[in-house]
C-alpha cells in the first residue's frame, strides 16, 4: 500500500499549511506536516490498510477508522486535528478526491432523500431514542438540542439555550392565548416555553420519538398544564389550524424529496394572519450531498439544504418569507459547549453505551463543531406567513418583544434570568 501512503501524504502536505502536525505510522514512519506553529497534534496510523481507506472515502471512512482505534490521536485532541485538516474552509474540497466516490454518494443520496412515514419514524428512534441518561451528560437543564444564541458572548449554555427561545418566540409574535403548533416537539422544552413566558392559550406538540415523548408529558403534567399536549405524530398526518407554527431542528430530518410536501403542509395548517418560524441547519453554498459518515451513523435520513433548495419549496407552497437570519457560528459554540461537557463525562457514557459509541459521540461532535466554524455550515431562521402585512416593516420589534419575555421569564423566577435585567437589557437592546 505504498502508493496509498504516498498519495495520502501529499494530500495532507497540501491540507496542513500551518501548525505543528505528525503522523505515526504503524512501521515506526513519522510524517511532519504544517509550519511548526502552536500546539503539536500526533495521530496515530495503526496498519497498512488505513491510508487506502481514507483516500478511496475520506467522508466515511475517517470517522469509522477513529471508532475502530485505528485511527487515533495520540497528542492533542480530535478537534484540534479536525480543525488543521479544516483550515482551508471550503477550499480544502478541491484536495480530497471527491470524484473517486461522488457516484456512490449520489446513490446513496436518492436512498436516503425517500423518507416515507415508516423511514422518518425508524430514522428518528435511531438517534433520539436512545437513553435520556445520555443526553443528560452533555445538554443544557432544559434539553435544548439545537443552536443556541449567543446574545452576548460570557453567556452560559442554559443562558444561550434560553436566549434562543426567547429570539424565536419574537419573531413568532406570539400574544396571550395563541394556539401554536411545535413540529419536532424535542423533549418539550420550547412548547413549555411558549407556554408559560409566551402565554399561548394552547400548545401542541409533536414528535416520532418515545423517549422524547414520555419526557416532554411528563413535565406538562408535572406543572399541571392541561393546554399543552405533545403527541406521538408525523407532520404528514396533521389536521386542523393554528396562530403560530414552529419548527426547530426538525426540518434536517425532512429530506429534500419531502419538501414540497412539508411546506404546503405547514401552509395548509397556518391560519391567515399566522406567523411560521422554522430554525434549520443548512449551508450557504449550492445544493449538494450531506456527510456520508453523518448520515451512515448518526443522523439517517438527514439533508443540510442550501438556501435555494428551502425558498424553491416556499414559493410552491404559497407561503411567502417575511424574515430571513443566518445565525454564523453560535452552533459551533453551543457544540464546544456540548463536546466539553460530554468529555468530561466521558466514563458516565462509557457505563451507558461502550467504547465504539463513545468515540463515535467524539467524531460526532468535533466535526460538527468545525464544521460549523470553518466550512460554509450555518443555521437559518425562516419567518413565513400568507400575507405580507402580519409582521412588522422593521425589525426593531424583536428586541422590545425579547425585553417583554425577559421580564415575563423574570417573573416565573427562571433560573436563566439570574442575570440582572439591566444587564440583559444592554444585551437585548444593544444599549
């Protein structure tokens, strides 16, 4: 496998420009790649088949040698290798090879995209089903498991998780008594929001996890809110209608053959003068293929959509964009936050699941935390409506509505209003 070695050097020679980067073959070889700057990071490779394996499908096959050990870095940190070989952002594209497998990853592509009912159901229990113990090590008190926002840059994840809520519900323009409808209800967290700080007079929620599910009726029942319900449902099978829809962190799990579907759906369910907010994963480039160790791993089913792809499928609905916002690296900063604490939570994850799982949880998250950071990987927030005269002409209505939550969440006593509310002001206001 020489040749493989060979070709697997260069293109890490033309990757890694700068720092301090070495490999450590399995025959006692070492490779010296960067300028020598900062901090040194050594990998590790364990046998001869490695280097052919990654350059026949680096996407896939980097992260399935890491979880078989045998890849490995041996100095430093995942992420700190991960972040030399994204340096170039989405430059680095032009060295990975990406002809040698883009036919198989079209394949795969149009596999993946058909997410019918039972596919979206079963793609669903293979990541959000698996033991809430598990989340619990990593995510916020609330289980927010989306971007955050970072209002201001020394906010805590619960801070930033409850920012991200409060931003929404602005935008969603939500009053006393609304009926809202939360797609991907997720573990309750926002619909309980919209609840008690939003004042909704009604809240539906709905999901295709059991766990997911059991938890979010579990709370609703414990703060004794008959007005909130979170239902076992696909968006597919809706009836009825409503003031406001939301969707956050759902829509990925879609696929683009679904998005037509998804949003002549939405607008059928939104009333007249509703508003929709839909916060979504995408990227800013032209449409193309999702990480195929991503999709093979984690996220089954899933789909990134670049920005024409989503407004394609709005104009055929008859939905129209009142508001677009491109949120630049608050997910990459919510996931440092994540991967931090699931390190240093790492045994309780070893107790649950086992080697394998854990390191593939590291891949997981020091990928998507540079990617988000590096490449052309952001989150948008879509304001849809029916009619052009729902939403206000300027936006200077979203910061007086974030100050009227603040003080609504203040009031509740929430732990993540500790802040003073001068403080928060300054932060919302920008002055």
């Amino acid at each position: 496998m020489v040749w493989a070695e060979n070709i697997l050097r260069g293109l890490l020679n033309k990757l890694v420009t700068r720092g301090s980067f070495e490999v450590e073959l399995y025959n006692g070889t070492r490779w010296t790649f960067g300028d020598g700057s900062g901090k040194r990071v050594v990998a590790r490779i364990a046998d001869r088949g490695v280097a052919s394996e990654l350059i026949r499908d680096p996407e896939v096959r980097f992260g399935e040698l890491y979880m078989d050990g045998r890849l490995d870095v041996v100095e430093g940190t995942l992420y700190e290798l991960v972040e030399l070989l994204l340096q170039h952002g989405v430059g680095m594209r032009q060295f990975t090879g990406r002809k040698l497998f883009l036919m198989a990853r079209k394949i795969r592509h149009l596999l993946v995209g058909r997410n019918t009912l039972l596919r979206s159901r079963r793609n669903v229990v293979h990541h959000y089903d698996l033991n809430a113990a598990f989340y619990d090590l990593f995510l916020d008190s609330d289980r927010q498991y989306s971007c955050a926002y970072y209002a201001a840059p020394d906010m805590t994840l619960e801070e930033a998780q409850r920012a991200k809520c409060r931003h929404l519900a602005a935008k969603l323009l939500i009053d006393p008594g609304m009926s809202v409808l939360d797609i991907g209800s997720g573990w309750g967290g926002l619909g309980l929001y919209l609840a008690e700080a939003g004042k909704a007079g009604r809240v539906k929620g709905i999901t295709l996890s059991d766990e997911q599910l059991a938890i979010a009726k579990k709370r609703a029942a414990d703060k004794g809110y008959d007005h909130v319900k979170f239902e076992l449902e696909d968006y597919r099978n809706m009836r009825g209608t409503f003031d406001r829809i939301i969707s956050v962190g759902m829509f990925e799990h879609v696929g683009p053959q679904n998005y037509d579907t998804f949003f002549r759906k939405a607008a059928d369910l939104l009333a007249d003068d509703g508003v929709f907010m839909l916060h979504t994963i995408g990227h800013t480039s032209t449409p193309g293929l999702t990480n195929g160790w991503i999709t093979k791993y984690i996220f089954p089913g899933g789909h990134l959509p670049a920005l024409s792809e989503v407004v394609t499928a709005v104009e055929k609905s008859g939905l129209m964009m009142a508001d677009v916002e491109v949120l630049r690296h608050h997910y990459a900063d919510t996931l440092r936050e994540w991967r931090s604490r699931f390190m240093a939570r790492r045994d309780k994850a070893l107790a649950l699941y086992d080697e394998r799982f854990c390191r593939m949880w590291e891949c997981y998250l020091a990928l998507c935390e540079a990617a988000f950071r590096f490449l052309d990987v952001v989150v948008y927030q879509f304001q849809l409506t029916h009619r052009n005269d729902v939403v206000p002409i300027t936006r200077d209505y979203i910061a007086r509505r974030e100050a009227e939550l603040f003080a609504r969440e203040k009031a509740l006593g929430e732990p993540t209003a500790a802040r003073s509310w001068r403080d928060m002001a300054t932060v919302i206001t920008g002055g």
